[in-house]
C-alpha cells in the first residue's frame, strides 16, 4: 500500500515546527485503513529527526498504520520505550526485523525486568518481549535513568521518584524483584517532553506513576506549565471520586494543559473526565490524529 494520508518526512517542510503523529491506539480514525489495537505509539518527527515513543503490542498493526501513514521503518531514528509493558514494547520485535539497520532504543534501565499480571503470581507475562540473538544484535539500548536530552527539543523525564498523589497502578501488576514476584510500583515508566513554542507538551506511555505525579515531575523541572499531555494515563478503572480529585488537580495545580488522552485512559476513564471538563476537556487522539507544534 503506498502513502495514503501523510507525505513521507523528506517532502514535509518541518522548519521550525514538530509534528506528532499516532500510529497506535485501541481507536482509529473512522473511514481509514487505519487499525486499532490495545496499545500506545506516537511518530515523533521534530529538529529533523523521527522518534517513535513506543511500539504498541502487535508489530503487525504497527507495521499496517506506519505503512499507510507513510511510514518508513529504515526512517526511524530512535525510539522511546516508556516502559516494558508488552502493549508499548511487543511491536519492537516486528520493528527490529522489518528494519535494515541497527537501532536505537531509550528505556528506563530496568525495562527488560520480568512483568507478570496476576495475584501473587502471574497468570501472564506482560514484559518485555523475548528478541533472540539475532535482533538483539540490532538492538542498541540507552539507559535512561534521569532527564535526558535525546534532540535539540526533546527531554526524556527519567523515573517518576515523587508521587505525592496516587498512583495508577491496579491491583494485579507484578513484577520479578530477583526472588520473588511483587507487587510492581512501575518504577521503570518514563516520559517524553517535547520543549514546544507554547511550553512543554508531555507525551506519557501508560501514566502509571500517576498523571499529576507526572506533570509535577516535568513542571518543576521546567519551572513553566505543561501546553497540552497526549498518551495514557491508566484511569479506566477509575471511580468518579478518584476522577474528580486528579481533575481539581489539574485545573488548581497545572492551569489545564490541553489533553489528547487515549489508550488506558479508556472510555470510562475519558467519559469520567468529560463530564468534569467538558466534551473539549479530553480531545480525541487516535491513530491517524496529526498535531504540529512550533518549536
Ligand atoms: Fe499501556
Ligand atoms: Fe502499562
């Protein structure tokens, strides 16, 4: 299938501006050939260069909306692993094959940790996906404990330490500590901030850590309000009164940034929001959805 929506990075005039680009989501633009699937990623094209801030789950779906995005594999520069959940890490593997050259993947140190889901112990594993020597070898993975600046406007935030306000995390999260499973508190989950004319836009994987946690992490570190959040923030599950606290939050701490929240957020959890800021409060963001930013 040839380039049905977007032109290909080498035809776009990217002076000055960002683009973000989803290619992976539960949802997909209506009247597209465009798939959804349970997972996050995020075509990142700023300071001429392409990230993709996470895989989703399947690499096949992942493959499928690059390609009639107009997408090249061989044209990504970088990617960002938010954390090793299988839904933002299992379509590396497809990545990995489909690609000529080595690539370059930031991730928190302890992303490849063993990830189950279950009580006590896993009835399945959500981790990393297993690579085998021969993609391994195309694998060049960057540890990425703290701030680091991966592009000229773009940060990553390192590992959520504060968090003040609850966490999002559900019950039946685990990880392998080395001797036994427990209950996983997702240290190993970061962030993206892209460093935008209007402030910082964070881009967040699952939100795990806590949303607000999250963006007090990247406020204090840039001393400015956040423009606008894309990506999850694991609020499903959710009841109304723990909603309304993250939203009052929001609008007394964080002056409001625009959200384009999606994935694990889901439809209860962005249903729970609305009816606290409005239809507008929580714009769509599926695969396809298309922003530009100056930079
Ligand atoms: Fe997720
Ligand atoms: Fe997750």
């Amino acid at each position: 299938m040839s380039t049905f929506f977007y032109p290909r990075r080498d035809d776009l005039d990217m002076t000055g501006k960002a683009r973000i680009l989803n290619v992976y989501d539960e949802g997909a633009l209506e009247h597209t050939p465009l798939i959804g699937g349970h997972g996050q990623g995020f075509i990142i094209d700023v300071d001429g260069k392409r990230i993709l801030f996470d895989t989703g789950l399947r690499g096949r779906y992942l493959l499928h909306n690059m390609k009639v995005l107009g997408i090249d594999p061989d044209s990504i520069d970088m990617v960002v692993l938010s954390h090793g959940h299988r839904d933002h890490s299992g379509g590396l593997v497809s990545l990995l094959e489909e690609r000529r050259d080595t690539l370059v993947v930031y991730a928190h140190p302890d992303v490849r940790e063993k990830k189950g889901k279950g009580i006590i112990i896993p009835w399945k594993r959500i981790g990393f996906p297993r690579l085998g020597e021969e993609l391994s070898a195309k694998l060049d993975l960057r540890p990425v404990a703290d701030w680091t600046r991966i592009s000229d406007s773009v940060q990553l935030t390192g590992e959520i330490k504060e968090r003040r306000d609850p966490e999002a995390l559900g019950k039946r999260l685990l990880r392998w500590n080395g001797s036994s499973w427990e209950m996983d508190r997702m240290r190993d989950e970061i962030s993206l901030v892209l460093e935008t004319a209007k402030g910082p836009v964070l881009v967040t994987g699952c939100g795990h850590p806590g949303l607000t946690n999250i963006l007090r992490h990247v406020v204090s570190h840039y001393g400015k309000d956040v423009h606008a959040v894309l990506g999850g923030a694991h609020m499903e599950k959710f009841k109304k009164p723990a909603v309304e606290a993250v939203v009052d939050i929001i609008i007394e701490e964080f002056e409001t940034p625009q959200l384009y929240l999606n994935h694990c957020t889901g439809p209860n959890g962005i249903m729970r929001l609305r009816e606290q800021l409005g239809l507008d409060g929580v714009k769509d963001c599926y695969v396809g959805t298309e922003l530009s930013f100056q930079i």
